[in-house]
C-alpha cells in the first residue's frame, strides 16, 4: 500500500544554511528539525530528503565532500530518513532534476512506492514549493528558516517559521482529512 511522505529540503530548511557547505565541521542542524522529523515517521509518513547541489556542478565541492557532509547531517538528526536525493547539475545544465523540476520526487514516489496525492514537501525556496506542485503533492510549505525573503510573493500552501511549525501544520492538515473522512 502507497504511503504519504514528506519531503524536506535539506540547506535552509533542516539544516542551517552556509552557501555550498564542504565541509561536516560547518553542518548545524535547525532547532525543532529533529522533533519535525520524528513527529511526522510517528504518524506514518515516509521522509525524504530532496536536495539541490549545484555547488558539485560548479566545482566547489566533490559528490565526495557532499557524501561526508551529509553523513555529518544524519548524525546529528539522529531520526532515521527513507531515501535521500540529490541534484548535482549546474543550474544551466539541461536536462535537469533540479527542484522546480518533480524529477527527485516522481523517482521517489516510483522507488519507495508513495502517495503524491497525499505527500507533503517542505523547503526554503520557491523552488521546493514549485517542485511540490509540479510533482502533484498535496501541499508546498515554505519554512522562513533559510534564506527565504519574507517579503516576497510566494505560491506556498502555507509559510512557516521553521521545521517544527510545518510539521504541526502537516499534522493538523491530516488530522482534518481524516475526521471528514469519517464525518
């Protein structure tokens, strides 16, 4: 049986952002990333990690430095994650499974056999929010906790603070679907 996830963006939205980050020593995970996470696998919903990476695309850093890196990042989230991907292209490289594009997450969906419909994704750019529509998930939330633009227009289903507000809010989301359902 297909089950929901949510889909978290990793630099800005779990993790403190730091432009291209090399290096595990600089890796910080954002307050209530943790608690989000496991909240959310509590109520059954498969998490997954969807990542741009431009900066091995652009030479910064090797796939390498962006592996021990995201090793040091699982560490201290201590909750387990499903799957995670990533997109290495340069921004001007096509094709591209960079996020606005639904790549990362159909392969997802098609490889841990899950519900878009009913699929969360959660990120710190426009382009998680895009990739969440494109894809065809039930919400695109957009979490202030990176280097999102307060003041800008967004097409998010919901803006939050941070990790720990959005899983609140996917929670609530769930819990009013389920008492209609049953209404």
């Amino acid at each position: 049986m297909r089950r929901p996830a949510v889909f978290f963006d990793r630099d800005g939205t779990l993790m403190r952002e730091v432009g291209y980050c090399s290096d595990p020593a600089h890796v910080e995970i954002l307050p209530g990333a943790a608690e989000a996470v496991k909240w959310l696998r509590g109520a059954g919903f498969a998490i997954v990690v969807v990542t741009n990476q431009s900066g091995i695309g652009r030479g910064f850093y090797t796939d390498a430095q962006f592996q021990a890196v995201h090793e040091e990042f699982l560490r201290q989230l201590g909750e387990p994650v499903d799957a995670t991907y990533y997109a290495p292209e340069h921004p001007e490289v096509e094709p591209s499974r960079r996020k606005p594009s639904p790549a990362m997450l159909l392969e997802a969906a098609a490889e841990l056999d899950l519900d878009l419909a009913e699929s969360f994704i959660v990120g710190d750019r426009e382009g998680d929010v895009g990739a969440g529509h494109n894809a065809g998930c039930r919400a695109s939330i957009l979490v202030l906790s990176g280097i999102t633009d307060r003041t800008a227009e967004t097409a998010a289903d919901f803006v939050a603070e941070g990790p720990r507000e959005a899983a609140l809010w996917i929670l609530d989301q769930r819990e009013a679907r389920n008492a209609a359902s049953l209404a």
